[in-house]
C-alpha cells in the first residue's frame, strides 16, 4: 500500500474529472493574448478576489517575485513577517531580481499594525534609508503552521500602508484555506490589498499554476514582468482548464482537509514526546514539535505508512491534502502512535 504522503499540498495528482476538463480545454497562444481558456480562468479569479484584472502564472513563486518587481524601485525595503516564504524559500529572488531587501516585522509570521508603523521607512534627505516599497502578509502562513491572519488586523493593516502611501500585497498561496478556515469570502482580505496571489496547485488540487490580481495598471505591468522571467506560456489552456476546474469544484472540500489536521493534532497532542496545541491548527498545516527524538529519526519511523517532512531542529510538518481520504489519517494516527506511543 502506498504510504501516506503528507509532505506537501503540492502532492496531488488531477482527477479524472480535472484531465477531462484540460483535454477538453479550448486553447491558443497565450503570449499573443489568444487563450480563451486562460482568459476565462485570469476573469473567474479576479472576481474571486475582486479585483479588476488578472495574470495566470506558472507558480506561487513567480507570482510574489513579480509583485515585488511591479510594486518597488531598487533598493527598496519589503517589510514581511517572520519565517515569509518569499524570504526563506525563493532562492534569494527579492534581492537578485526585483534589488529590494527585507525588514523582518513581528513574531510567528504576521504582526500588527502598530508592529508594521514601527517597521515603516520614509526616504531621508540624506539618502541614508531605504524607503518601504511593499507589505507583504502571507494568509495562511506556511512556517507558522497554517495560520489564517485575523481579518480585522489585516483591515488595520491595510490602513497603516494607506496612511504611509505603501502598497499591500497578499502572498495567498493558500488563501483558499484561510477563507474555507473562517468561512468568509476571500475579499474579507483581498478588498483591501493592492495585489494578491494564489496557487490552483495546493489544497485546490490544479497540477500547475498560481494566479496574480490587481489593478488593471499593475497588471500590465505584472504582464511585462511575466514576461522578462520566461514565464509567458503558449497554449497554457491545458493548464487554466484544471484551475478553473478547481476553483468551480474544490474550493469546499478543505473543509475536510481541515477536519482531518485537526483531528491528526488532537492524536499527536496525547503522545508522549510530542509539544502541541492542536487547538492552534486552524486549517490544514500541522507542525509540531518534538521532545525526544529527533525530527529525522520520526520521519524514517514512520516511513513505510506515512511521508512527513523535518521543519526544524525539532519540528516536524504534515499537511492535508485532496488525496488523503478518511483512511489516510486513520492510518497516519496509527503510524505515529507506533512510533511515539
Ligand atoms: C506561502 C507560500 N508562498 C508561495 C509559495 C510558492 O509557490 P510555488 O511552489 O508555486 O512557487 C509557497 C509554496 O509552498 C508557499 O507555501
């Protein structure tokens, strides 16, 4: 039986429902704008989000590097929560290619308003500081455990940025998660950011793609970018088409990823040598961490059945996903209860 893949939302394979849709899928040359099935999927998710224009990308990734690069002027300060993805997991991307550098704002992944104020930079005249030339909030937060940013600070947030005339961008690769958490509409955050993206190839189940939202100004300017990085794509109707698909079809079964965190934490949270607050997983990201072992030495215990990942000197993630039924977490509980109990 193959082991239960808990490393990454990124694991899952499209449907047989999802192939037919790409094989169906209505396609031309993108780069000279002539995609029907991209269009229709860059439309779908600008109203998702309720912005007034989109950019269908090949990755999460690409969509946080062009947001800097649209967003700022060399030499720009980005100001981010702690563990940001765009930090630690873009290959140095904001330094090489957009020429900006981080303020790290807060504890855990995402800070407040009075946090941001004081992480704020205005030009000096004596040229001494690097201005702020974007915020970045990462909804949910991928090192902080899945965490959903509270809408009410976000709105806070936004009107600090507003204030000190900075753009707000969202880095949604898992917005869907943060709105199926809350059970609000994505907008609770995106209506007031300047830019937002979000990956099809998480929880929602897509094999490729991200999506970037904005004005219609920014995603002009986006569309340059997407460019200069080699990220225009032909017929990527074959693609859109399994976004569309799973942002039609998906976007209410993370619920039951959710359920299914949660229910693994509540397991992990009696072992012994386990430290965690199952209470504090709210979607479908649980790390925990560990007192005895080691997070290697867990990892190659539970192998057979399970595939987790270390995060840590002594921190270990799983993550739910559309391909791990009922099943899955019954046996994954049992794997570490073999291990740890
Ligand atoms: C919070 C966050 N942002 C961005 C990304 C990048 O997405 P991609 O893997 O499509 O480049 C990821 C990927 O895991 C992520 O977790």
């Amino acid at each position: 039986m193959a082991p239960v893949d808990l490393r990454s939302d990124t694991v899952t394979r499209p449907s047989p429902e999802m192939r037919a849709a790409m094989a169906a899928a209505e396609v031309g040359d993108d780069v000279f704008g002539e995609d029907p099935t991209v269009q229709a999927l860059e439309a779908r998710a600008a109203d998702w989000v309720g912005h007034d224009a989109a950019l269908f990308l090949p990755s999460g990734t690409m969509g946080n590097q062009i947001a800097m690069l649209a967003h700022c002027q060399r030499g720009d300060d980005v100001v981010v929560g702690e563990g940001a993805h765009s930090v630690l997991y873009e290959s140095g991307g904001g330094g090489a290619l957009a020429g900006v550098q981080f303020t790290v704002c807060g504890r855990g992944g995402h800070f407040s308003a009075d946090e941001l104020t004081a992480c704020l930079r205005s030009e000096d005249p004596s040229g001494h500081v690097a201005p702020t030339g974007l915020v970045m909030v990462e909804n949910t937060h991928n090192r902080g455990g899945g965490k959903i940013m509270d809408p009410e600070a976000f709105e806070a947030i936004s009107l600090a940025c507003q204030g000190a005339d900075v753009p707000l961008h969202i880095d949604g690769a898992r917005l869907a998660n943060a709105a199926a958490g809350l059970g609000v509409p994505p907008t609770a955050w995106t209506a007031r950011a300047d830019s937002v993206t979000f990956c099809l190839s998480k929880g929602l189940g897509a094999p490729v793609g991200s999506v970037l939202c904005g004005s219609e100004g920014f995603i002009r300017r986006a569309h340059r970018y997407r460019k200069m990085l080699g990220g225009g794509m032909r017929q990527a109707g074959v693609l859109a088409a399994a976004g569309l698909h799973a942002l039609e079809h998906h976007l209410d079964d993370l619920a039951h990823d959710h359920r299914r965190a949660r229910a693994l934490a509540e397991a992990l949270a009696g072992l012994p040598g386990v430290s965690l607050d199952s209470a504090a997983v709210q979607t479908n990201i649980v790390i925990f961490t560990l007192t005895g072992m080691t997070p290697q030495a867990l990892c190659a215990a539970v192998a057979p059945a399970v595939r987790v990942l270390p995060f840590g000197p002594q921190q270990v993630r799983a993550v739910f996903h559309r391909d791990v039924d009922d099943d899955g977490l019954a046996r994954a509980i049992a794997a570490f209860q073999r291990a740890l109990g």
